[in-house]
C-alpha cells in the first residue's frame, strides 16, 4: 500500500501559531476547546452556529467593498439590467471556491500562502505572494476611494474623514482580542443592510430585474470590448483572489476545525446570500435610478451615482448608499489588509493572531498598519486618479484569479494535506470548468483589443466551442485520476471529524507531473500578457476620456 505521510503521532498538527488553538470564541458566543458533545437539538445547534457565525459573512460581505460599489454600479448606469444575469452565475463559484478554502484552513490549520510555499516550492510561492501584495495593496487604496466620495457626497470633511477610519481599522484589529474584532466587523455588517429599505424606496421593476438575473444576455449599446472588460471587472470585484487567502487564515484564527465545517458551509452560504443581494441592489438601483435620464450611458464614479438617487428619488436614498458605501469600504479594507498580514506572517513563520495585541506579534501589525496608513496617505494625495485605478484593480482581479484557483485546485487534490477531505470528482470539474471559463473570458477581452471589430456571434462561437473542449478535457483528466482515501495508511482509521494535517515537514513531497508543470508555466505566461493587454485597454480608456 502506498504512504502517502511520513510517520508522525496522530495527535500533531501543522498549526504554526500556538494562538490559533484553543476556545472558539466568535461574535455571538463561544465553543469551548473540548466540548465535542454532539448538537441534536434544534437550539444546540443554532447557538454552535451563532458562535461559528463570522468568517462567511465577513469575506462575502467585505467582497461587496467600493470596488464592487463603483463596477455593479457602473454596470447598472451604462447598461442597465442587461448584466445582472452575471451576478446569478458566480453564485455557484463563489461557493465553490470558498468552501474549499474553509476546508483547508479546517483541516490543515495552516494559511494559503504557506501551503503553496511548501507545497509547489519557493518559485510559486513568492509569485502567489507578490501577486498578492501588489493586487491588495492596490485594493485597500481602491477602499479609501470609496470612503473619499461617501465622505464627499454627505459634505464631511474628507482629510479627517479618512484619517479617522483609518485609525479606526487600526484600533478595531489591535485590541488583542478575536471575538472584539469579530463583534467590530459584525456591526458594520449590520450597517450595509441598510441597502434593503434603499432598495425599495428606488424600487426597480420586479419583472426586469428578475428576467435580467436569470436571462443572460450583452447589452446593445457601447463597445463591446468595454462590456468584456466590465464583465471581467463583476468577476474580479466578485470572486476576488484575496478572499481565499483571508478565509483559509482567519477560519484558522478562529479556530475552527474539521467537526465545525458543516456549520462554517452556513456560515459562507449566508454570506453569499447577503453579497448577491448587494450587488443586484447596487445594480437595479442603479439602472433604475438613471434610465431614460441624460446620466443614463455616462457613469463618472459612485458619488455621481449617490448624488443622481438624490436627485431622483430623494437625499434619503442617495444617503443611504453613501452611509452603505462607507460602511462596505472600511470592512474590505481591513479583510484585504489581514489577509495580507496574515499570508505575509504565514510564509515569513512570524506570530500571526488577533488574540495576540501589537507588542506580541509587531511584524504581523506592522505589515496591516502599514498598508492601511500607506493606503490612506494615497488616497489624500493630489493627482491621484481615483476612478481610473478602481476599475484598473477589478479588472486586474479577475484576470488574474484562474491562477489561483489553479492552486486551490491542486491543494485540495493533495491528499497528503486533506486526507479524507479532498475534494470530489465533480467539484473538481465544475472547478476546472470555471478555470477554463475565466480563462476564455480573458481571452475574449484579449481579442476584443486586437480586434476591436469582434461580433456577440462570435464571441458566443468562441464560449461555445471552448466549453466543449474545456468540458471534454476535464471530465477526461478526472476520470483518470483516482480518488479513494483507502491508499492513506492508518490515519485512513482517524474519524473524518478528528482529521488534521500533520506538520508540513512530515508530508511526503508533493510531485507534480510534467504535464501540470507545463500548463502551470504557461498559464502564469499568458495571464502576464492579458493583464498587460487590460492595462493598455483601461489607458486607452482614460485617454479618450480625457478629450
């Protein structure tokens, strides 16, 4: 029988923070660490979810930050309801994605960039790293963006505005208390539901936006190559690559583990139910706020947007979503700064923990202070071009994200670090599928820029013939491979439940095929040249805006 760990006591893990154990101590209650009695009623199990309730909600609602408020309401001003369909289908993505991250972070108890570091070698590691570095630095100034046209739009004061949230993110996560912090986030998720009574003092029509989210379809108007790069922009903002790496670390900063998952799966549906119902809000409000106006085609930014409810259905409304802009904006960036700090404490090996306070733990601090004061001097800074970079970083986002998921794949894949937690063959082809699809996307936009001239004919024949070849090449691939937990040796006889990783440097080394190196360098290759091609397209963009 083939070995896939090395000889280790059940009993080890992999955790690299002794923080990260202990109490599960979350907004709404607490777990202690040996209370493994079963939950059989109803009440027993509502509280367990309570306590658990946090790390979904946070991410999801976090991804509906001012990059997602400036791209949903882009879409919903220049095209109207036509691409509200899109925010239907990432549904099945955003699950997907995320709930493989909560199983790792469950089970393995160790961040997202450390598992690639050690598991795909130094090379991939620091790419995965810089990658994310650059891409959430970029995001957290998008962030202060959206806290700068709130505070614009309410006639606050914007200097102090800004230096005031700023020390405010600072205060929330250093008080060297978890659940303090948790509590903090919970609050201001509380805050951006205020985007339900927005929604029906604007009151788009039912019918339109329920034909329009479950009908796909490209708008008539406008080029076609700013549809695409729009479209790649929902996806970036929607499905970011930073929220796998803040929901794998903070999963474990909570200290959940694998006999929680079930509720952790909750957890990460609410969340999403609460994101989608964001983003068709922001959507059809938009459009409805704007059509048949002379603003209709002509988005500026979202304190255009604000300004344009007010004067169409009142200063309530566009108060409403300037309050739920703010709220929405210091949420992603205090998620996307931890989840740098958190990566960067990971793959360094440095004290990595809410439950520690500053002095414990200063180069984690000091890398999420650091980005939010950086961040926060941009921002206030002369010249900048806001509106410009906030649709250059959700576009970067979703160009950029295959290569991620590419690893999430073959993570979960690894059987030596789920065990009997990887993921299932039709996971991984609806997976693969997405992948491929994103991939295509890029493509698409790619050769809208070549040739600008491209028709919705055939970029549909493009899709098309692309999903069959994707289709027919990954049920194949998975096909092929074996998926049974009966070739692990005697940790095969470890309840599922019980199940952790066991340290990093006691696993067998993780050997990729030729075939998987190849398409893995080919693939960093080609998304260096379309996220070069979407830079060239968003300045020819501001150019022509410009004149």
């Amino acid at each position: 029988m083939k070995t896939l760990l090395k000889e280790t006591p059940s009993s080890a893990t992999a955790v690299l923070d002794d923080q990260h154990i202990g109490h599960i101590q979350g907004a709404f209650g607490t777990i202690r660490m040996h209370d493994t009695g079963p939950r059989k009623s109803l009440s027993a199990r509502l509280k367990t979810l309570l306590a658990i309730l946090g790390p979904g909600l946070i991410v999801m609602v976090g991804d509906n930050d001012a990059g997602a408020f400036g791209t949903y309401a882009q879409a919903g001003q220049n095209y109207g309801y036509t691409l509200l369909w899109t925010l239907l289908l990432l549904i099945p993505v955003l699950y997907i994605n995320q709930e493989m991250v909560v199983r790792l972070g469950a089970v393995t108890g160790v961040g997202h960039a450390r598992l690639i570091l050690e598991r795909f070698g130094k090379f991939w590691g620091a790419f995965s790293v810089i990658d994310l570095f650059l891409l959430n630095a970029l995001t957290i100034v998008t962030e202060f963006i959206g806290i700068d046209f709130g505070l614009h739009y309410l006639g606050l004061p914007v200097v102090p505005g800004v230096i005031l949230s700023a020390i405010l993110m600072m205060f929330a996560v250093s008080t060297g208390s978890f659940q303090r912090f948790e509590r903090f986030a919970m609050c201001l998720v509380g805050g951006t539901l205020i985007m339900i009574p927005m929604y029906f003092m604007i009151a788009p029509p039912a019918g339109q936006v329920l034909f329009h989210t479950l009908v796909p379809g490209l708008p008539q108007q406008g080029k076609l190559s700013d549809i695409m790069l729009l479209i790649i922009g929902i996806v970036g903002t929607t499905v970011a690559p930073w929220q796998l790496f803040f929901q794998q670390s903070y999963v474990i900063d909570k200290r959940i583990t694998p006999r929680f998952i079930r509720y952790e799966r909750m957890d990460l549906m609410v969340g999403i139910a609460v994101a989608i119902f964001g983003g068709i809000a922001i959507m059809a409000c938009t459009a409805h706020t704007f059509a048949q106006h002379p603003e209709f085609g002509n988005f500026k930014d979202v304190g255009a947007v604000a300004q344009g409810m007010e004067n169409y259905f009142g200063r309530v409304t566009g108060t409403m979503f300037a309050f739920a802009l703010i709220v929405s904006s210091i949420i992603g960036a205090a998620a996307v700064s931890l989840s740098t700090a958190y990566a960067l404490g990971d793959v360094l090996s440095l004290r990595h923990s809410l439950h520690r306070k500053p002095s414990d733990a200063k180069g984690f601090y000091a890398v999420y202070f650091g980005l939010i004061v950086l961040a926060a001097a941009l921002v206030l800074a002369p010249g900048v071009p806001l509106g410009l970079l906030t649709s250059a970083v959700q576009t970067l986002a979703g160009v950029l994200l295959p290569s991620a998921s590419v690893f999430l794949l073959l993570l979960c894949n690894d059987k030596a670090v789920l065990g009997p937690w990887t993921n299932g063959r039709g996971v991984n082809i609806f997976t693969s599928l997405i992948v491929a699809i994103l991939v295509m996307l890029s493509v698409i936009l790619t050769l809208s820029v070549v040739f600008p001239d491209i028709t919705e004919e055939q970029i549909k024949m493009i899709l098309a013939t692309g999903l069959v070849f994707a289709l027919l090449g990954t049920t194949g691939y998975w096909k092929r491979r074996p998926h049974s937990w009966a070739t692990i040796t005697r940790e095969a006889l470890i309840p599922k439940e019980e199940w952790r990783m066991p340290p990093l440097e006691t696993l067998a080394p993780l050997k990729l095929t030729p075939v998987n190196r190849f398409w893995m360098a080919t693939l960093r290759a080609y998304l260096l040249v379309a996220a070069g091609l979407v830079l060239y397209r968003i300045i020819l963009m501001a150019i022509s805006g410009m004149r």
